[in-house]
C-alpha cells in the first residue's frame, strides 16, 4: 500500500492554516473600513467613540487603519454604539466576486470521523464568503486491506471529475468505477462513499452545490395533472467548512 505521507511532498503543501493565510481572510472583511464608515456617518470622532465604548482613540485609530484585529468583546461595544448586529461586521458586502487561490496558500486535510483516511482534500474556495458551491480537490489513497469506505450525506447535489487514477463510487445502491475524464453528477442527499480502486492514488475534482431547505408545510404539495412528480429532498446536517469536507 502507498504510504499517504508520500502521496505529495510535505514541502509543497501545507496540512495546517499559517499566520498569513489567516490574516489575509481577516483583512478580507474591511472590519476597520466599516467601524470608520459608522463613525463618520454619525459625525462622531475618534475621542468621541472611545468615550462611548471604553476603548482609548489610539486604539479605535488602529483598529480603523488595520493594523489591530478587534476581539469580539472590543467589536460588540462598538456594534452597540450603532445599534448594529455583530453579524454586520462580517455580512459580505455587495460586489463582484472574484477570488484567487493559490496552491501554496491552500491547506491539505483528511477524511474526518474515521481512524484511517481514505482521501485527503483541499478547499478551492474558503476564501468565498456566502458561497453557493463548495469545490475541493481530493486525492484518495490506496485502501488498507479490510478497509471500508464511510458514506456520508449532506444536502443539495454534487458533481465529481476524476483527474488521475481509478476511482469506486458508490451511491445509494447503484456502485461504479470511474476513469480519468469520467464525470459524475448526483443527489448527495443519498449516502455515497468514494474509494482508490487502483495500485496508485486517485484524484479528483469535487464541486458540492447547496441546495435551500425545503419550506415546512401544514398540507402536502398539490400535483398538477400532467406535471412530472417530485422527490422531495431528505434533509441532513450541514458539513461545518474552513476546511471542512462531509
């Protein structure tokens, strides 16, 4: 069996998130530019503001220009002042989206909930805020003998492109090997699970594309004569993601 640590250099992929990465996601809100913009819409100063919060102006002053990060004891203060939310602080503000992410930047991560992985992954958009779909790319490693691929499920449908090596799929009842070139596309409200069905490691392209939550009713939904029915959809706890994979 191939040994997953030899899968990909260590020296060219990051396993856990550094202080640039991080900081970079912070600076993506412009906390400080929307603290100054409250400020200057109430005409209030620095010394003003500070009275009103217990934080000294120097500081507020910081904050504004970036060169501090607030904690959220510091950000709630200055929230109430202005009768805002702390969500408002980290809503994503209206914009063209456009984000890039680069290799050295991203982070390699295992297979959560079991003891052996049997895929690694990496986010190609946890830069995005309120993203619509969550793309990875995720390499899977020989299985050790005896070991079993773990289904899982989450809402919405899921579309998977195998890039290099042989790769077994399983959803629901239906299984299948896919080769390179070979594209999927499902319901991933149904248990489906992934597995290397070769000598070498398998990779592939994964985008997970969010589905709403049904709407609960009093009465089941009327069928147009004619109309074709609907399988409603099952519903299962949402992955949590900064890094996070099902």
């Amino acid at each position: 069996m191939t040994d997953p640590a030899t899968v990909r250099s260590e020296d060219t992929q990051k396993s856990q998130v550094d202080d640039e990465t991080t900081e970079r996601f912070i600076s993506e809100k412009h906390i400080g530019e929307r603290i100054k913009r409250l400020r200057l819409k109430k005409s209030m100063g620095l010394v003003e503001l500070g009275k009103h919060t217990g934080l000294s102006a120097s500081f507020l002053s910081q904050l504004e220009t970036g060169r501090v990060v607030p904690t959220l004891r510091n950000l709630a203060r200055i929230a109430m002042v202005f009768s805002k939310d702390l969500s408002y602080f980290f809503e994503t503000e209206p914009h063209s989206i456009f984000r890039v992410h680069r290799r050295k930047d991203r982070v390699r991560l295992p297979q959560t909930g079991v003891e052996q992985p049997s895929y690694y992954f990496e986010s190609l958009g946890y830069m995005v805020p309120d993203r619509h779909m969550d793309p990875y790319f995720a390499e899977f490693v020989p299985p050790a003998q005896n070991q079993e691929s773990k289904a899982h499920v989450h809402p919405g449908y899921e579309f998977l492109y195998v890039l290099e090596g042989d790769l077994a799929l399983q959803h629901g009842e239906h299984k299948t090997t896919l080769e390179p070139g070979d594209a999927v596309y499902f319901d991933s409200s149904t248990a489906h699970s992934y597995s290397c069905a070769g000598a070498k490691p398998a990779s592939a392209l994964i985008v997970t594309m969010h589905q709403p939550l049904p709407v609960p009713t009093t009465a089941p939904p009327r069928h147009i004569p004619g109309a074709p029915m609907q399988r409603p959809l099952s519903i299962a706890p949402v992955p949590s993601q900064a890094g996070e994979k099902r």
